[in-house]
C-alpha cells in the first residue's frame, strides 16, 4: 500500500486522495491503470462501413435510400452540421439532397416543402434541421414529418413506438450511445444506470433505451437532491446535461461505464487550466484555435471509472453515423424489409 502511496499521481484537480478511499483500492487493484476509453471515433466508422454494405445490397434490389436535409436560413453551426451530414451520405453511398429555404420563410411554406418531400418515395428520410427562426411553429414543422422518414426520430409517434418497443426510428444520440455499449461489451441488463439529463433529444430517449435493456433506470434533473450521490450508485452513468465538466470524480462509482453525451466549447484560459492543465497536446491545439471542446464530465474523471467515452472522439461521431443507419433503416421499414431485426435497435 505504502509504494502505491508515493506513486500516487496528483489529480487533475491537484487533490491527493486519501489512500483509504474506494477510489485508491480500486487504482491500488488496477496498478493505476486509466479508464478504458471508449472510442467513438472507430465505433462510428464500423457503423458507417455497414451502412454501405447496406446501401450496395438494397442497390441490387433497385433501392437507394434518400435523405433530405432541411436547413433554414443561415446559421453558421446548423451550416456546419449539415454539411457534415451530406457529405457522410455521400461516402455511404446514400442519395441527398439539400433544402435551404430563406430565413423569412413561413411556417406555411415549411409545412408545403415537408409535406412535398412526405409524398416523395425516392426519399426515405426527411431531417429537418434545428433550430428553426423564432417566427417558425417549430413543434408543428416536426409534427408534419412522415413518421416513417423522421430519421430523427423526434415525432411523437416515434417516441410511442420507443416506450412500447416497437419498431421505429430512435434519435441518432441516444441510439449511438447505445451502440457504443453494445460494441464495447459493456453489460446493460440488471445494471444500474443513472441519465442526468432528460431533454427529449438525449436524456428521455437514453434513460427508454435502457430501460428497454433491462438496465434499472435512474433519470436526474436540474431538481434532483444529492445528484452526486444519486451518480454514485451508477454502474453506468450518462451525463446529458450542457455544463462543461460538471461531473467529476465524486460523482462516480469506481470502474463505472461513464458516457459524456456533453459537448461544450471552452475560450477561456482558466476554464482550459481547470480542465486540462498538463495536457501539452491539447494546449497546442487550444492555443492555436483558440478553443477546444470538453464534455459534462470533468476529465478527471477518466482516473475514476472503468471505462469512458472521451470529449471529442466519443459520442459525436456516433450521431452522424447514426442518422445513416436510420435513413437505411427508413427505407428498410417503409418497404418491409428486415423489420424484426432492426426493431431493437
Ligand atoms: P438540454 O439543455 O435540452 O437538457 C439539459 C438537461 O440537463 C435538462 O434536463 C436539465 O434539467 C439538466 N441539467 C441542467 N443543469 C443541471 C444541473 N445543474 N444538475 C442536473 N441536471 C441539470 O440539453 P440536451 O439534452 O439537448 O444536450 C445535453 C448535452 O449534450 C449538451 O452539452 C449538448 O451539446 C450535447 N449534445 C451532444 C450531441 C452529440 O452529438 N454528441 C447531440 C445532442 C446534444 P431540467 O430538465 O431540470 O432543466
């Protein structure tokens, strides 16, 4: 115990923990070996190269699954994604098309070019991109989307379908995060798992997915008494929450599976010292862009659990992979093909 003392290395926090802790028995059992990190980056582009084998076998059949992207006005972040995603449907061998009506469209016009594109059977998806003008009934916009092409899998009969288990179209995140679990043999049923958050985005959708894997289910919220205890007793614990690094050490069972769905900007050079100070590797980075990412979970964490997703490189790529996958898996349903198979997912 005591050579594990004088090893012990200073936490990014630069705290020394007690040596009694659960923490230090547990890097004491590890030889002070890291989390594993979960690595999005390789899970997404597994997904990707079989959405392309995919895409070549429904080609043989005369199907290519399509996706329009709907994308309003100009804003620069909403730009940036849907770029990405065109350009990812591309490489999978998947049609696209891209609809940029002006900022000052109706919700009128918006509604005519969804319900356009819901009569259309050459496209199978149909993503419309948020966040909408202000002046836009954006819950109307989503409403409108065909069930069966709403790749986002935000409509209301879409999330029906989730909670009664029966086969739809899940939301990209939440349904990336659970194919980062699978793919890492991260056992689910019979665990423990806590989802802080509970947008209809990320939190609810992550917590049904669970839940429908047999996990017992703890969602936490901006109310939540004692969230790091509540954290705590998390075998998995996915953090969905948009507050840079607000998960750390104290909030997580040793060797828990932490997912950090967060995705936060930082500019600030204290915030960068707080998070990563010593990473040489990314302060070049910081230094030069200007910025740098950091998700809901404090780095720190990763000495902590057992495995990790990391901040970029973990859930992210997931999402875009993700909405390939369910644009095959549209036009798969739409057309009755492989149903059962596709169901849980
Ligand atoms: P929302 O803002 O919609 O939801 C945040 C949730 O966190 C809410 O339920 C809120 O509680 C809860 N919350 C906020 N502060 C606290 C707190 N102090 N303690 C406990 N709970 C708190 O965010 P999203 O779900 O849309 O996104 C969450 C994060 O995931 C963001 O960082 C976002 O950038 C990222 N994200 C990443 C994606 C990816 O591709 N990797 C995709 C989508 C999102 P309450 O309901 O009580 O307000």
């Amino acid at each position: 115990m005591s050579e594990v003392r004088e090893e012990r290395p200073t936490t990014h926090r630069g705290v020394r923990d007690t040596i009694e802790s659960p923490v230090n028995s547990l890097q004491a059992q590890r030889g002070w070996m890291p989390a594993r990190i979960l690595d999005g980056t390789k899970i997404a582009a597994e997904i990707r190269a079989e959405v392309t084998a995919q895409a070549k076998a429904l080609a043989l059949s005369g199907v290519r699954p399509g996706l329009a992207v709907v994308l309003v006005g100009h804003n620069p972040a909403s730009e940036v994604y849907v770029r990405g995603k065109v350009k990812s449907s591309e490489e999978v061998g998947l049609y696209s098309e891209q609809h940029t009506p002006a900022e000052s469209a109706t919700t009128e016009e918006l509604l005519a070019l969804v319900e356009g594109l819901n009569r259309r059977d050459e496209i199978d998806g149909i993503l419309v991109q948020l966040p909408l003008p202000a002046h836009v009934d954006s819950k109307k916009i989503l409403l409108a989307v065909d069930p069966a092409k709403d790749v986002d899998g935000f409509h209301p009969m879409n999330v029906g379908y989730l909670s009664t288990q029966r086969p739809g179209l899940v939301p990209c995140t939440p349904a990336g995060v659970m194919e980062i679990l699978r793919r890492s043999q991260i056992p689910i049923a019979g665990q423990e798992a806590v989802v802080v958050g509970r947008s209809d985005i990320v939190g609810k959708p992550v917590a049904m997915l669970l839940l429908n894997q047999n996990a017992t289910v703890t969602v936490c919220h901006s109310k939540t008494r004692d969230l790091p205890e509540v954290c705590r007793r998390a075998d998995i614990l996915v953090a969905a929450i948009g507050r840079a690094g607000m998960v750390t050490s104290d909030y997580v069972k040793p060797g828990a599976t932490v997912i950090d769905v967060g995705i936060n900007r930082i500019t600030d050079q204290k915030e960068f010292d707080r998070f990563f100070r010593g990473d040489k590797k990314r302060e070049e980075t910081f230094l030069a862009k200007g910025s740098t990412l950091v998700g809901d979970v404090h780095p720190e964490v990763a000495e902590v659990a057992g495995a990790i997703t990391p901040v970029p490189g973990g859930v992210g790529p997931l999402t875009i992979a993700m909405l390939m996958a369910n644009t095959v898996k549209a036009a798969m349903l739409r057309r009755g093909t492989a149903v059962a198979e596709l169901s849980r997912r």
